[in-house]
C-alpha cells in the first residue's frame, strides 16, 4: 500500500514534497484533484479524468496527503478519501475546524490555550428579503462590537475562512468599522456572520509554528518559527510583501503549540498544522522602532535577489537547479548583519514576552518550501511524509 499525493496544481510545495518522497526513499502515487470526475452510483465508485482512471492508484493507496489549496476543495477531498476507506492528511474532521477562524479558536479556548479576544455574530452586514429589500444591519454589529472592545484600540474586522490576509480589515473609528463590517458579504472565505477580534499589539512581526504527531507518537513542535516582519501593515503576511526571519521557541511557547495541535486534531491518529501566532509586545519594547524600520529598509534590499529567483519560471523547467539557486541567495540573506540584528530582536521579544503570546489560526495545509523550510531549517515535508507512513507502517 502507497502514500498518494493528492493537488490541484503541482506548485513548488508539492514538486518539493516528491523530491523529499525520493530522498526518503517513498513511493507516491499522484492524483490530480482538479481534473478528476469523481462518480458514485449503482456500479459504484469511479474517478477518471478525460485520459486515466485512478481506481487502481486509489485502491493500492493507504494514506493520501491532501495538498488541494482551496479550503472548500480540501473538506471535499479529505471526505471522499475517507469515504472509500483511505487516511488523509489532515483528515476531514481536522479540516472542517481548521476551515473557519472561529471554530479553531473555540478548539483552542475549550483547553486553555491564550487566543485573542474574538466576537462572533451570525447575522450578515446586509439581509436581502424576498421582496428584494435590503436590510442593513452593520449599526446593530458595530454596536455589539463596541459592547466588547474599545473602538480607539482598535476592532480586527475579519472573514471566518479567508487565508493570505484577505478580508481583515483595521477599524479605529465607528464610521470605519460600520464601513468594513459593510464589506463582509456570504461568501466562499465567510459563510456566515461577521467575526471581529482584539487589535493584538504584535509590535512588527509575528510567528509561524509547525507541530506534527506522527501514529504511536507524542505530538512535537519544532523548535524554531518563521517570523513574518515588516511595517507595511498592521498584517504581516508575506504575500503583503514582509521580510522573513527566524525564531527560536522558548520551552513554554512550544509546549503551548503541542496542547493547541492536540486540541485540533482532537482523537486523530497523525496530523501536521502551522500555527500563526502573536505575542502582545504592547509598550515592552527594547529596541528603537524608527533604528528597525532602517534595518528592514536595508533587509528588503537584501532579500531582493531572493525574491527575483522565486519568480524564476525555471522552477517549472528545471527544479533542483532553481532550488539550489533560491537556497543559496536565502543563505546569502540569512548571512548579512542586518538579517542577524532584526533576528535578534525578535527572539528576544519572543522570550522576554512569551507570556503574552496568543494562537489566533491554524493551516491544516502549510506552504513551506520557499519561506519556513529556508528560515528555520525544516522541511515541512519530512514531518508530513513521516506521519503518513507511520499509518501504514503501525
């Protein structure tokens, strides 16, 4: 029985996890999601694209990794899989809480685990009545909003299943919020209501955490982050064009990274998540903001070669030869001073505050190859094709 690589389009994340596969000595079969007609019926199950049909790849597969990037199709893969009586990573029921923002976030508070304070109202900005008219409710939100959070420090006004930044919008007036609280329409990336949250103040990055558990085994933290930085935004997402950088993890912070994947993968056999997370720095702040803003400027200067090689169409000709290119300008980036002095002041930021540290999102389908792997020194793929082959091997 093989370990199968299900995707949608086969990215850099994915051409690294079959070169890893290689290296480790894996076999994997590949299912491309998107392509396939998935029929059920009296003659039973099929799957077959216009020129293959994949019955066969799925009868002799255990364990799927599920790599389909847009959440709604990922529940649907996780499900089919484990309908016809495969192992998916994640499974469905770690994909159905990891899908919205909100449902992660009551996994977490159920144990213990420091979230931002967040505010659910199921009810939409806008109703649209039978007779056509339209019903404006975002006074009555922003009102429940203010109830629970001062407007002057700030409302995060978010889409409960919106990933790379998208929809989370910064109020710090009431027309502002009444505004962005206009704009959170039933969707694809929010279903349903509207979602706010505590401004949290992170200072200028925050942290990505990988942990993973592997059947028979204790789940484990790796003991280094990402740290997203930059001032650009009160979001650090990389797509919004941060810098990256590293951290390593106090004892307690990783501790608290193994209680929430426990909490997320609840009675799952093996799991891998990334975790997004942000210490509150507030005013305990030891460096001088306007000294760092002047170390990133020269940081960004640094990372440009990186970034001109992620763009670099020979990923799709050539892989290994544009992978030891990118690897070599990210070490070159990693190496300068200016890399070394910001690092240093978010690990001691890390440490100094880690008490003040809140979880506020999972990824049940991290990307790693360019940014996590190349800063913290893992490759994501490793703890992801172990745990798929201890539920073959145990």
């Amino acid at each position: 029985m093989s370990i199968a690589l299900l995707y949608e389009r086969s990215e850099n994340d994915e051409t690294g996890i079959k070169l890893t596969a290689q290296q480790l000595g894996i076999d994997l079969a590949f299912i491309p999601f998107r392509k396939i007609a998935f029929s059920i019926g009296k003659d039973g199950f099929g799957a077959k694209t216009k020129g293959k049909d994949y019955i066969k790849t799925l009868d002799d597969t255990k364990v799927v990794l599920n790599r389909a990037q847009s959440k709604n199709r990922r529940l649907h893969a996780s499900y089919i899989i484990e309908t016809i009586g495969k192992k998916a990573i994640n499974s469905s029921q770690v994909e159905f809480v990891c899908y919205s923002k909100l449902r992660t976030l009551l996994n977490l508070y159920k144990v213990g685990i420091p979230i931002p304070k967040t505010v659910f109202v199921p009810c939409d900005a806008t109703d649209i009545m039978k007779s056509g008219k339209e019903i404006h409710n975002e006074k009555d939100i922003a009102d429940l909003f203010e109830q629970e959070f001062p407007i002057s420090t700030g409302i995060v006004v978010k889409a409960d299943a919106g990933t790379h930044g998208k929809m989370i919008m910064l109020s710090k007036d009431r027309d502002k919020l009444e505004a962005n609280i206009k704009k959170i329409k039933p969707s694809i990336i929010n279903p349903i209501g509207v979602v706010a949250q505590e401004l949290v103040q992170k200072w200028f990055y925050d942290l990505r955490i990988i942990v993973s558990k592997e059947k028979g085994k204790e789940p484990v933290c790796y003991h280094t982050a990402m740290a997203r930085a930059g001032f650009k935004d009160f979001r650090t997402n990389t797509f919004l064009g941060n810098l990256v950088f590293h951290s390593r993890l106090p004892l307690r912070v990783q501790e608290l990274a193994i209680k929430s994947g426990k909490a997320l993968g609840q009675d799952t056999e093996a799991w891998i998540f990334a975790l997004d997370a942000m210490v509150n720095v507030g005013n305990n702040k030891d460096a001088d903001e306007e000294s760092i803003k002047n170390q990133l400027d020269l940081a960004t200067q640094a990372w440009a070669p990186v970034q001109k090689i992620k763009t670099d169409q020979e990923s799709l000709t050539n892989f290994q030869a544009w992978n030891k290119k990118l690897e070599t300008a990210f070490n070159t980036y990693k190496d300068t001073s200016v890399y070394e002095n910001v690092n240093r002041i978010i690990e001691e930021s890390v440490d100094k505050n880690q008490r003040d540290l809140v979880f506020h999102e999972s990824n049940s389908c991290p990307e790693f190859w360019e940014n996590t792997r190349l800063a913290t020194g893992l490759n994501v793929a490793v703890p992801l094709l172990k745990s798929a082959q201890s539920l073959i091997d145990n």
